[in-house]
C-alpha cells in the first residue's frame, strides 16, 4: 500500500470531531480511577503496618510489666523465705528498680510500696449502702490518733466520696 492510501485509510477511521472529547474525558477518568485505586491501597497497606507497629508494641509493653510483677513477685518471695515473721520497708523488696535498659529503647523502673497501712474510704459503706460500723470505728480511730477529728477538713475529704451520712456521723460523735 502506497502513503497515499495509508493517509486515506487513517482519515476513514478517524473519529468524528466530538468524539474524540469523549475519548480524552473517559481517558483523564480511567486514569483517576486507577489513581484512587492506587492511593487506596497504598493507604490500606500503611494502615496495616501501622495496626502491627502498634500491636507488637501494646505486646511489648505487656511482656515487660508481667516481667516487672515477676521480678517483685519473686523479692517477695525471697524476703518471705529469709524472714517470714517479718515484712518492713527496709528490706530489699523497698527499694526501687532501675532505670534498666529491657529492649533498646526501652526502659524500667519499678518500685513497690506497701498500702497495708492505708485507709480505704469504700469500706465505709457496705455492698446495701449502710454504715460499716467497724470501719467507722477504725476510721474515727485514724482521725483521732491523726488528731483530725475536729479538723474541717476531715469531713469535706470524706464528703468527697459521697459519704454524706458518714459526715454527720463523724461530726456528733
């Protein structure tokens, strides 16, 4: 075939003038479909890394603290073995840990602290919403020894729990 017959056989199939913007607009749309697709997935792909990142760290962390609770566990356990009559704050188990390097990057400090000379407020008011006449009693105790009793300070700490029958109770007695 001649270029002049390859010329004419182009302008045959030529499309007509308004079809090629047809053409070009479905054209520019693939090319933004596939450009969202793309971008979808590359935001779905990030997400996951970033869910895994977060995973292993969360794990991390927990791995480290039941660490933590085995190491004072075991003081515990040794303390109790060498003294079992006696627990005070000036055994082994008292002094604080650390700062150690666990995992790069990662560091521990621990300390325990002995709450058994502590008074919890809950125990004031039983399970139905009555006075425990027993913790009362040791509560008034506490402010008393504490010399407390007469302080205004005392009921408004105990009416911060929403104890307020227990605060007419403290202040006529």
């Amino acid at each position: 075939m001649s270029a002049r017959g390859r010329i004419a056989a182009a302008r045959r199939c030529r499309l007509p003038r308004g079809q090629r913007g047809i053409a070009l607009l479905v054209a520019i749309l693939l090319v933004a479909l596939g450009t969202i697709i793309a971008a979808a997935i590359a935001y779905e792909n990030a997400m996951t890394a970033r869910r895994g990142a977060a995973t292993f760290a969360f794990d991390e962390s927990l791995l480290i603290a039941q660490g933590a609770e085995a190491l004072a566990a075991y003081g515990l356990r040794e303390v109790a073995r060498d003294d079992p009559k006696t627990t005070h704050p000036n055994q082994p188990w008292a002094k604080p840990l650390g700062p150690l390097e666990v995992v790069p990057g990662v560091m521990l400090e621990a300390s325990l602290e002995d709450l058994s000379g502590r008074f919890n407020l809950n125990s004031l008011v039983k399970e139905d919403g009555t006075v425990d006449p027993d913790a009362l009693a040791a509560f008034v105790h506490l402010l008393q020894w504490l010399e407390l009793r007469r302080s205004p300070t005392a009921p408004r700490t105990v009416s911060t729990w929403g104890r307020t029958q227990l605060i007419s109770r403290l202040t006529h007695t």
